[in-house]
C-alpha cells in the first residue's frame, strides 16, 4: 500500500509539474477539464485502493449452529468441503498462509 500511495503522489506531482505545463503553453482548450479528470481520478483511485485494502479478502467462516450431514441432504457434495465443512461458494480457494 505504501508503494501504491508512493506511486500515485509520484505520478500526481509529474502531471502537474510536467504535462499540465506543457499542456498549458500548447494552446489546448480542454485542459481545465482534463486536470478535474485527472484529480477526481486521482482521490477515487486512492479512497478505493484504500478501502480494498483495509476491507480486507473476506473470509467464509464455519457456522457452529449447523450440522455437515444436514448440509450434505439439502446441497450436493460438490459443493461442499469436507476439511471446512461449509458450503463452497463460486470461485473460492483455501489460502496457503491460513489454510
């Protein structure tokens, strides 16, 4: 997350400090709106990258309350992990790191 942070302000500061200029000196006529683009762009891409990385992967936690052989007669045992014993859900791995 630091480098991401690093990056950004990186990029965010040769913008304004080398293309805008030069932008500016050209004679374009849309660089007012292209500088509102690039920092709304800008506070998006960080608020997000923020939130995703605080939010966290989400984890599937084994429910206590229900029994695997009750899950076993309403789901298919396809869909079911026997070393969690919780429903699979699309796309879903075990981590290495946690297991």
């Amino acid at each position: 997350m630091v480098l991401l942070i690093f990056l950004m302000l990186a990029s965010w500061l040769l913008l304004h400090l080398v293309c805008f200029p030069f932008l500016a000196n050209s004679g374009a006529s849309a660089i007012h709106w292209t500088k509102w683009f690039v920092e709304i762009t800008f506070v998006l891409t960080a608020v997000l990258g923020f939130c995703s990385w605080k939010l966290g992967p989400g984890i599937v936690q084994k429910d206590d309350s229900v029994d695997f052989m009750t899950l076993l007669e309403e789901f298919e045992a396809t869909e079911m992990c026997p070393v969690c014993e919780i429903i699979i859900p699309p796309r879903t791995r075990h981590c290495i790191t946690c297991n």
